[in-house]
C-alpha cells in the first residue's frame, strides 16, 4: 500500500516544521535547558503541526544523544522506535472516543509505573476539548502533581473550551496558519523530489484552498498526483471544485454594471460545471478583501494570480469601502450558511441579490409627499468628487424634511467618505434633529465632536453632499445636545416635545 504524502513527509526534525517557528524555538530552547515542563497545550488550527511537534518533543527528552542541541538525532534506538510507532512510552490518546471519567481513571492509575524505555512517558492527548467536565475534573489532580517521569501534551483546535483550571496548569502555545507563500515552498519540494509535475498557480490554489493548514494542503497535492496527469491549474479547478477567478470577476463586474440576471448566470454557470456553492462564496470574499487591502492602501498584502490583480485595481476604484464592506459581509454570509442544503445555490442568490441594492448607487431617493425630492442618478462609482456631473435632478427645491435626510443619510455620508473619511466617522455619531428655516441642525453628544465637524470646511463638505444627492442647498447647524432621537416628522421642532427629545428624552409610545 502506497503510503500517504503527508505521513510520508512529516516532519522529522525541529527545522522541517514550516510555519510555527514561534513554538520550535522555544521548545528546542526547553530541550537544550533541560527546562521541559511537566505539561504543555499545543492549540490551533487543524493541520498546522500540533501533534507533530509534540511527537518531536517526545523523541528530543528520550533521546540518548549526548548533544542536547542534536535532540532528536533520528539514529538512536529511542528516535527509531518513536518514528516506527513502536516506543511503549509514547502513548496517545484520542479525547473523541475516550471522554469519559472513567478512561482519565485508568490513565491516572497507570501512570505512576515507571518508563519502558526512556526516561519520560509522554501522554499526547489529542483533541482534548472533547472531554467531559468530569473527565477534566479527573485529570486536574494528575496535571497538577505528576510524578516526575511523566509530561502530558494535550492538542485542541479549540481553546476556548478547555477550563481555566485545565489551562492554568499548562504551558501554552498558540499554532497559526501557515501562510501561503510557505505551503507553496513546501508543496514545490515535494513536487521536486516526488517527481511530479505541477504549475505553480495550481500550488498556489492548493495552499489558498488549504486555508493554512499544511496537512490539508499535503493531501490535497496527493489527490491531484492520484489523477496521473500534470497538475495543472485547470485539473486542480475542476478535481478541487473551485470556482475560476474570472467567474468571481464576472460577478463583481454585474454588481458594479447593477446587471442581476449577468450574475446569477455567473453563478449558475460556475455551479453547473461543478463548483461548491460554498467554496465560491469564500472565492469571492477573497477577492472582495483584496479590494479592501487595496483602498486602504495594502496593496503589497493582496494575495491574488497576476492576471487579477490588475482587475482588483480597477474595481477598488470603482466601489466605496463601505460597498466592499457591505459586499464581505453578504458574502461572508453565504460561505457559512447551511440553509441552502436542499437548494445549494440559495445563500449566493440570496447574497448577490441583497449587494445589488447598494445603498452608495441607489437608483431613487423615495421621499414623502410633504417635500417631494426625487434625483435620478447614472449607477456610477460613489466615490466620485462631489460636485461631479452625472446625477441629472428632475425636481429641485430646499424644501427638504427631516425624514427625507434621515432615509438619505447614508448616500450622503458615501458621498464624503472618499473624500473625508474622519467627517465621515464623525456623522455616523451625531443625531439629526431638525430642518428649520434652510438650516439642518446636527446634535454631537460632546463639545468635542461637535468642534471637530463645525469648521467651515467641513460643513462646505457635507453642505454640498446634501445638495449633490436631495437636490437642495441648506445650511448647517452643530450643537451639542443629550437627545436620543430626533423628533417624528409630524412633531413641531419648535414645540415641547422636540424640546423634551433635545434634553435627552425619549419617545416609548405613540398614541393615535
């Protein structure tokens, strides 16, 4: 039977762990300065080395090399018999099947016998997370008082259900994901001296699709060699069931041209050919982050092929940051979300139909007949300078209410952003309080807030915002004031009840 690559070429020696560099160091460190402590907590993600490294830590405190920076030397009786899993004091629990009280029970009973062979038993418990409070009650008093021959490792990818208790009485050490460009190397040795013949954009699809987890990637790498053909970037696509990136861009590409029906048929049509629903909702979050790196400035941290990086450029100038925020998240939505199960297409349907109605390029600003203000807009990037032309208003007047500001707010503060992020930050605190006379009165709950937006400046921003998306030219007004909200639209903002919301009341209850 042939044997499986990520068995095969699992780390052997500290220097062959790739990735986790951190934790090496400081258990090698532990090993040369006999300062191995009697029970550690390796936690992370699947794949990233927890189990190997504890093995490794196992052979170096039984090794017999004299060197103690040789440790594991690989050559001893105790490496080898560690490496062919036959040392009778390395044992290794599996928490998933044993999690009862009853199995930390019969551990506890055992281990006070001496070692076999070496000088430690090493008890690897695996997936520790899995046991029941009653069997970490049980391991409490061994971790705690363990005789002097035996070092307990216990393995978790999920941390934050091991007991404090359990976790004050252990060395801890944090696993990460490995990052791509290191899977990619790792990949391409194993490539080399398999004989293999892959393209490097499909080793680097594998790494991405691995998701930092360098098992995952091994055996991914080993399904495409069982194919017998070249890994190529087309076979990895269609065996791995990924979306191709410019399916992703031909979805982007129909919500900037605000063309539904062009992006539902690229997602059927990447669907048909065998994509996993999911896989591309996670493909198009990764895309749609890169944008984001790239408008604040990361460009140098997008991980994306060559042939789309030219493409991102030009869709993170065409959206606002806050249209990639709010895509990331719809997105992000469908790649976790299960309910599709008996439609699998559901969660992405759902997702682009919702991004479609980007509130930055909003077709309409409904208003209420009692100050009729309709704009029509061309769907153009958000981003724009204000005062740019292209949106034609049919009907102008400064007649504006505050209920048509406040249903407008968030066109208008897409409108400064670009151009002023922090009076951006600034408007999404305040409170609109009323429109009297031409005048737009903002309430900041500080002095402070209310300084930094009252400048002239500023309010010529956020004047000409107004303007550009109501069509109607008002003046503004900042005062600090406690209000929670902002007077209903049928309430005098002269009367008592507008003065009982400025000194910080709050309406409970409407009666007719």
């Amino acid at each position: 039977m042939t044997q499986a690559l990520y068995n095969k070429w699992r780390p052997q020696k500290w220097d062959e762990i790739v990735g986790q560099q951190h934790v090496v160091q400081t258990l090698r460190n532990a090993v040369v300065g006999n300062r191995v402590v009697h029970a550690y907590l390796f936690a992370g993600p699947r794949g990233t080395g927890k189990t190997t490294a504890a093995r490794l830590l196992a052979k170096a405190v039984n090794c017999l090399n004299e060197d103690l920076a040789a440790r594991p030397c690989n050559e001893c009786a105790h490496c080898v018999a560690v490496n062919e899993s036959r040392f009778l004091d390395l044992i290794e629990i599996d928490a998933a099947s044993q999690t009862g009280v009853d199995d930390v029970r019969d551990l506890r009973d055992k281990i006070n016998f001496s070692p076999n062979q070496g000088r430690y038993k090493i008890y690897i418990i695996d997936e520790v997370h899995m046991f029941s409070n009653n069997a970490f009650n049980a391991l409490l008093k061994t971790l705690e008082e363990p005789p002097a021959h035996a070092i307990f490792i216990l393995a978790t990818t999920e941390m934050h259900k091991i007991p404090a208790t359990v976790l004050s009485r252990c060395q801890r050490h944090e696993f990460r994901r490995v990052p791509v460009d290191d899977i990619v190397g790792q990949l391409q040795k194993i490539v080399t001296n398999e004989k293999l013949t892959a393209e490097p954009e499909a080793l680097t699809l594998i790494a991405r699709q691995a998701a930092g987890g360098m098992r995952d990637a091994i055996s991914l790498l080993d399904q495409m060699a069982s194919t017998g053909k070249e890994i190529t970037l087309g076979l990895t696509q269609t065996v791995l069931g990924t979306a191709t990136s410019q399916t992703v861009i031909e979805l982007i590409d129909a919500v900037l041209d605000r063309k539904p029906a062009a992006g539902m048929e690229a997602i059927h049509t990447a669907l048909d050919s065998g994509s996993d629903p999911r896989l591309l909702a996670r493909q198009v979050v990764d895309y749609l982050r890169a944008l984001l790196l790239v408008q604040m400035g990361n460009a140098s941290q997008v991980d994306l092929a060559a042939d789309t990086r030219a493409q991102a450029a030009k869709h993170a100038k065409a959206f606002s940051p806050a249209d990639v925020l709010r895509m990331i998240k719809a997105f992000n939505i469908a790649a976790s979300d299960l309910r599709g199960g008996w439609q699998p297409s559901l969660p992405l349907e759902l997702a682009l139909a919702e991004v479609m109605d980007l509130p930055a390029t909003a077709a309409t600003i409904e208003s209420r007949p009692a100050g009729k203000v309709l704009v029509e807009t061309k769907a153009e990037d958000p981003a724009n300078k204000l005062g740019k032309e292209g949106k034609k208003p049919v009907e102008k007047t400064s007649n504006i209410t505050l209920d048509q500001l406040t249903k407008a707010w968030k066109q208008i503060r897409a409108l400064i952003k670009p151009q002023n992020p922090s009076l951006d930050g600034l408007l999404n605190s305040c409170r609109l309080l009323e429109v009297k006379n031409g005048i737009l009165v903002i309430g900041f709950q500080s002095e402070l807030l209310r300084s930094k937006v009252d400048m002239p400046e500023q309010i010529e921003i956020a004047r000409k915002a107004i303007l550009e998306v109501c069509g109607g030219d008002l003046s503004v007004k900042c005062v600090v004031t406690n209000a929670k909200q902002a007077p209903p639209p049928d309430v005098k903002a002269d009367g008592m009840v507008a003065a009982a919301l400025k000194a910080g009341g709050e309406i409970v209850d409407i009666q007719e």
